[in-house]
C-alpha cells in the first residue's frame, strides 16, 4: 500500500532541476519515498511506445502536490525497462501516475491497457496550489534557493 496517493495530480520536478533532491522545491519539507507505478513514452524512430513500470524513485511531499524523480536512475530503469543497453541513448517523457487502486475487484485479472481495463493514468500537470504553509526547518535559506523559490512562485502565479 502506498503512503501517497496516485490519484492527486502532482507536479514532476527532476533532481537535477531542484536545489536539494531531498526537500520539496515549494514548500522544504522533508521528501520521503514511496513506490508508485508510472507511465512513460519513449521516442523510437517514428514511434513512441508507452511502457508502464513501477519503482520507488519517485520522493514526494508530505505538504504539496510533488513528486521528485531521480532522473538518472529513472532514465536506466527505464533503458532496463525497455531492454537497452547501457550505453544507448534514451528520450523519453513520465507522462504520469497509474492509480492501480482505481482498478475496479472484477478488472484486477484483466491486462491494464486492454479494452475493457483501461489504464487509470493521473497525468502531471503544469501548475500547483502550494501548501498553505513554509517550512525552512529555522534554517535561512540560501540566495540562491531565496531566487530559485520566488521564480518559483512567481511562475505558479502567473
């Protein structure tokens, strides 16, 4: 059983996007991982195929919609995932969350994505509320977090 739930759209942020991979880049709560199942497209040629593949990379806020992927050790999950070596190169995109729980008792049995199961996918979105509240732990932040967290913010406001 997951501790966050799938069916909250949430905002993907990247690790290597966000100041500290361990705090939330809203709100600096404390991060904490949880297993999920995601969906993921891969450019293939002319084609994007879409895989579906569950892992606990994902570190999500406690306070705010968020969800921080590893993007390094997503993308060789995902190479794995796909059966590609190491050293190819992989474009790919999370499209979103697939919300098993939403599967009704009669579909369990049933392949997700056939056509009567469809796949339950919680697609990440673009803009989030923030929490009501910040957290800084009684720490001051950096310039640059301070910078990074009014970009931040002024985006959503937008």
């Amino acid at each position: 059983m997951s501790k966050f739930d799938p069916s909250i759209p949430r905002k993907l942020f990247w690790t290597d996007r966000v100041p500290n991979k361990h705090r939330c880049p809203y709100c600096r709560s404390k991060l904490e991982k949880d297993y999920q199942v995601y969906m993921f497209v891969v450019r293939e040629g002319d084609e994007s195929p879409a895989y579906v593949t569950g892992s606990d990379l994902g570190a999500f806020c406690p306070q705010c919609p968020i969800v921080v992927l590893d993007l390094k050790e997503f993308a060789s999950m995902a190479a794995e995932t796909i059966g590609l070596g190491e050293n190819y190169s992989l474009e790919f995109i999370v499209v979103g969350i697939v919300d098993i729980n939403a599967i009704p008792e009669d579909k369990k049995d049933v392949p997700i994505g056939a056509d009567d199961n469809p796949i339950p996918l919680v697609h990440f979105v673009d803009t989030i509320e923030k929490a009501a509240t910040t957290q800084h732990d009684g720490k001051r932040l950096s310039g640059n977090q301070r910078r990074r967290l009014r970009k931040n913010q002024d985006r959503s406001d937008a």
